[in-house]
C-alpha cells in the first residue's frame, strides 16, 4: 500500500519531469563569480553591453536601475546580488542580458557570457538541496558540457514580478 507521502514524492517527480522536458533545448551560457549558469535562450532578446542606469529611489538593492531601450523602460537587475553572489567589479566583459519573461522586459547583469549549448532532459540532473543563498526554486538542475558544470536557472522563477517587488502592469 502506498502512504499519502511517498504519492506526494510521485507527484513531485512527475511534475519535475515535465518541467524539465519543457526546458530542453539551446541554453545561454555566463558566468556569476566563479560558477558557470545556462539560460533558455528563448527568453534572450539581445545581449548588449553595461551601461550605468538610472537609479529609482526605493527599488531593492539588486535593481541597479532602468535603461531606456528603444523606447521600453527595462529594470537592471545584477544576478549576483539578487543570488547573494560575492560582488564582482564591473569591467569590459560585463554585459546586460535583455530577457523576456511572461511579457515583461528585463535586464540581468552577468559577469561575461560564453557560448550556446543543447541540453535535454536527460543532461539535467536534479541539484542536491542546501540551505544556501539560491532558492532552490530557481534552479531546473545541473547539467555536464564537457568539462563545465553549469546550474541551470529558471528565469522566470528569478525575475518574477513578485520575486522583483514589481506591480505586475495591466
């Protein structure tokens, strides 16, 4: 007889599965610190270079600020205080991933990025739980390229607007 919680377990499993099969496919590699991250590359609209936004007053401490793209205010988040990353000088290699979440346009502050890589769901392993500064909600796993390992985000986890403090627009 099987208890309620190991049904619960199943469930899980099955839900987790089917997220990551949805995530498979071409993956935008950078760097925070010293770790390697992959994003689907379906949310990358452009990857353009750091400029200094304009600051907004009372915005949390990862909005770096706003950027005027074409027309689009677009907030600036720098992943690696949003993900409590040691702070890293800002330097050439540093660019703005512009991303397109749920509808919403958003730049991430990466230290460099690297290349696009093909994962599916059988190179995405699940990631052991810690208590540590990553939400465990925004990370689908761990995948091996070659020699990297790369942490797999969920970006729209991440940069939610509830994640963001934003009011969602209507």
């Amino acid at each position: 007889m099987q208890t309620a919680q190991s049904s619960r377990n199943l469930e899980q499993q099955a839900k987790r599965s089917d997220v990551v099969s949805a995530y498979s496919g071409q993956y935008l590699t950078l760097r925070l610190g010293d770790e390697d991250y992959a994003i689907d590359i379906m949310r990358v609209q452009e990857i353009r270079s750091y400029e200094e936004p304009t600051k907004m007053a009372n915005s949390p401490s990862f909005i770096k600020g706003v950027v005027n793209l074409r027309g689009v205010i677009v907030p600036i988040v720098d992943l690696r205080m949003k993900l409590n990353i040691s702070k890293v000088e800002y330097n050439e290699f540093t660019v703005v991933i512009v991303l397109k979440l749920r509808g919403t346009v958003i730049g991430a502050v990466v230290d460099a990025v690297s290349d696009v890589v093909n994962l599916d769901a059988t190179m995405i392993k699940d990631a052991p739980q810690f208590e540590s500064a990553i939400d465990a909600r925004f990370i689908l796993g761990l995948a091996t390229v070659g020699e990297r390992m790369l942490i797999v985000m969920n970006m729209e986890a991440l940069l939610s607007n509830a994640e963001m403090g934003m009011v969602a627009s209507v």
